[in-house]
C-alpha cells in the first residue's frame, strides 16, 4: 500500500470511528489509527463440577419403614420400589406396598 493510499485508509478510518461515536458508540483507542475490527474476549474460568444430590431420593413408610423412591414434588409425586432402576413400575395406589398407609401428595381411595 502506497502512502497516499495508507494517508487515504487512515482518514477513512477516522471519519468512520467518529460517525459511530456520533451515534453512541464509544471508543478505547485515539482517533486516527486504524480500527482492527476484532475484539478478543477470555473465556470465563470453569467452575468446578458440583456433586449433584441423589435425584430420586428415598422415602421411608412412618408406619412400616418400607423404603421408596420418590420422583416430583408436592401433589405431582411418583413413588417407585427401590429395585426399579427403570422407573417402569410406580406404585399406582398411593398407598404402602407393604403395609397400606397413605404415602404423601396422594389421596387413597
């Protein structure tokens, strides 16, 4: 590139680079120097991997202490047999499979 032609891209620059800060740009670098169109950003630090809590956990019978899995919260609970691994076979009753007290969030019938 030829003098006049690099005189030519660095005023091009600056009247480019003054009409952004016209319309709410800002700008770190001096007028006049040529912009480099790229900005490099760090990518942010990786945390360290989190245990993550039993995600079914266990729910023990008041009257039998017969174990069960629980899936859901609140009314939308899924009580399962603690060797179903597949959760393929939920108690349906909403009641003890060992005993036939009432499991929470479930209303026997």
């Amino acid at each position: 590139m030829t003098s006049a032609a690099q005189t030519a891209q660095t005023l091009s620059d600056a009247l480019a680079a003054e009409r952004w800060l016209d319309e709410g740009g800002s700008s770190s670098r001096p007028i006049g120097q040529p912009m480099t169109g790229k900005t490099l950003f760090a990518p942010p630090p990786r945390l360290a991997p989190v245990a993550r809590p039993a995600s079914r956990p266990a729910y023990a019978c008041p009257e039998c202490g017969h174990l069960l899995l629980v899936s859901g919260l609140g009314r939308h609970r899924v009580y399962f047999e603690l060797g179903d691994e597949r959760s393929e076979d939920p108690v349906m009753n909403g009641v003890c499979p060992a005993c036939g007290h009432g499991l929470p969030g479930k209303n026997p019938w």
